[in-house]
C-alpha cells in the first residue's frame, strides 16, 4: 500500500514537472515576443523622430515665410514626442515587472526540482511539500493575474502609441500640405519679382532700344544713356538768329522721327510714355527774355512741323503725339559748358527731345504686384 502511494506521488511529480516546463516555455516565449515588439516600437520610434528631425531641418530654410504655422506645428509634435517618451518609460517598468516575475519563476522552478529530488526519500514529508506546492500554485496564479493585467495594460499603451503614430502622420500631412503652399508661394513671389524687375529697368530698356534704333537707321544723334534725352544740333535745324526751320532741318526731322516715335509708341513702351517734351535752349548771346521766345520759338517750330506739314509722321502717330507733347523754352537756363569752364555756345545752342514715364501708373502696377492683385 505504501509502495502504491509512491508510485502515484511519482507520476503525480512527473504531471507536475511537464507542467512546469510547459509553463516555463509559455513565459519564456512571451516574454520574448514582447521583446520583440518593444524593440520594433522603439526602432519605428527612432526611425521616425530621426525622419521627421532630418525633414524639418531641412525644410526650414524654405519655411521662413509659414514659420509661425510650423512652431506650432512643432509644439505639437514636441507634445507628441513628450507622450510617447513618457509611454515608453511606462512600457519598461513593465517590462521590468516582466523580468522580476520571470526571476520569481526561475527561483520557484529551482524550489521544485530540489523538492523534486527529496521526494524519494522523504515520503512523509510529502504532505507538507504539497502544501507548499499549492501555495506556490496560488502565488503563481496571482502573479499570471498580474501578468494578464500587465499584458492588457501594454496593450492599452500600444493602442496609445498607434494613436499618437496616427497624430503624427496627420501632422506630416498637414507639413507636405504646408510646403506645397510654400513653393507655390515662392513661384508667386518669382514671378512678381520679375515683374518689378521689368518696370524698374524700362527707362533703361527704352533708351537701350533707341540708342538701337538710330544706329541702325544711320541717324547720328547721341542718346543720353542716363535720362534718354537726344540733343539736335540747332545749327542743323535753323539758321543762326531764327525760328523758322531750314530745309535741312525738316529733312533731319522726317528722318528722326518716325524711328523715334516708332520706339516711343510701340506696343511695349506706349504705356509707359505719358509725356514727350521738345526743349528748345539757346546760349547767353543777348538777354534773358530775347532768348527764352526764341528757344520757345524753335522748340515750337519743330512741334508744328511734325503736327502739321511733315508727311514722314502718319496721321494717327500724329495724333498720338498730340496727346502727350509738350513744347518748353529754357533760354539760355542750361548751358553746356567746356572742361575749363567756358560755355561751349555751339553746343549750348540745340533742341532737345525727351520722353517722361507714366511714374504714376507704375508705382500702381508695383503696389498691385506687391500685394499680390
């Protein structure tokens, strides 16, 4: 009879000890899957802060325009980043629960096999080890409750951790969303810059254009490359003391100006010229006022010439001419002057054509490309 309860501890222990090992494999297993995970969370983790710090870096540069959107932006993903940093500590002390409940494990393992190997020769203690057996079964069974809780808590945390992957992930929508308006933006501003470019440099386009144009024509008169003014000799339009135009100055004027107003007037600069000024000036050979009608006279010989008799100008270029001509006599005002000082009389006798911008109308065209009408 004794032999028989023997028997049956024996193959009671072997159920026990299979069951054990049984366990020991779940555990182990477990424990290393969770591993595994933790360690793919931590690398999607760095992986992704990495990414996303490279990107913002070096988007940064081209933000400067959306650089209060990004701050906040970047608050919100510090705040995420905060949350996750704070799970992930969670996660280890969990994880070290994990690691002191696997210690307790081995501890007792070790218990029972010693108990184990005692069992042959202290059969009458085997009332006693079972005792302590199904104590250690209960402390087991209470800590596989904790380690259930654990696991369903480590779950809840990953369920946070998606959520806030998910957060992110919106928020580099929101980023490449930004950006796409940002190059948009820039190709805007480009092109407004060019058209600032093009008003700013019309004076010098133009003056480049005549300069172009009376060269080609072989008409010898200087372009001022500054204002785009054109001196005419006065000795080649009018005989010396007067007004009327000479022959040779009403041929030099029907080879001027048609290339002059075809410059002027053409589709690229018209609506820009909102003035044409024809100056007539003398030198100081007699009074103030004598040579101020006289500048006026010439400047005004020339005007009704090319409004009235010249048949070089055509009818409907006339007309645009009279729209915005000008006639003005400086007298004796604005000399021209040799390097020693003396007035060169020669020179100072002359009638100047000059063109004005129409400075209202652009600086309008520069304020409506500034504020992106």
């Amino acid at each position: 009879m004794r032999s028989y309860r023997r028997s049956a501890a024996r193959r009671r222990g072997g159920g026990d000890n299979s069951f054990w090992l049984s366990f020991s494999d779940l555990m182990s297993s477990l424990v290393l899957i969770i591993i595994l995970v933790m360690f793919y969370i931590i690398y999607q983790y760095f992986n992704m802060v990495e990414i996303n710090e490279a990107e913002i870096a070096r988007r940064e540069y081209q933000l400067d325009q959306a650089q209060t959107e990004l701050e906040s932006q970047q608050t919100a993903l510090t705040d995420a980043e905060k949350k996750m940093i704070s799970q992930q500590i969670i996660l280890d002390a969990k994880q070290k629960e994990l690691d002191d409940a696997e210690a307790v494990l081995e501890s007792q393992r070790t218990e029972l096999a010693t108990a184990q190997s005692q069992l042959d020769a202290l059969d009458e203690q085997l009332a006693t080890q079972q005792s302590e057996l199904e104590a250690a079964q209960a402390q087991l069974a209470l800590q596989q409750s904790d380690l259930e809780t654990a696991q369903a808590q480590l779950a809840t945390r990953e369920g946070e951790l998606a959520t806030a992957q998910e957060q992110l992930a919106a928020r580099e929508g929101e980023l490449e969303s930004a950006q796409a308006q940002l190059t948009s933006q820039q190709g805007e501003l480009e092109n407004q810059q060019r058209q600032i470019e093009q008003l700013i440099g019309m004076r010098p386009r133009i003056i480049s254009s005549l300069s172009d144009a009376l060269h080609n024509s072989n008409i010898s008169a200087t372009v001022d490359a500054a204002t785009g003014s054109i001196t005419l000799a006065s000795d080649v339009l009018f005989a010396t003391g007067e007004y009327a135009l000479t022959r040779q100055g009403r041929s030099f004027i029907d080879e001027f100006l048609p290339v002059y107003l075809n410059v002027l007037f053409s589709d690229e600069y018209a609506p820009y010229v909102s003035e044409i000024i024809i100056e007539g000036h003398t030198d100081s050979v007699g009074g103030y006022l004598s040579n101020l009608q006289l500048s006026q006279q010439r400047a005004l010989s020339v005007a009704s010439y090319v409004l009235g008799d010249s048949r070089a100008v055509a009818e409907d270029v006339k007309e645009r001419l009279r729209q915005v001509v000008t006639v003005n006599g400086r007298s004796y005002s604005d000399r021209i002057f040799d390097a020693d000082g003396r007035e060169n009389q020669d020179a100072s006798r002359r009638v100047v054509f000059k063109f004005r911008l129409t400075d209202e109308q652009m600086i309008q065209q520069l304020r409506a490309i500034l504020e992106g009408e």
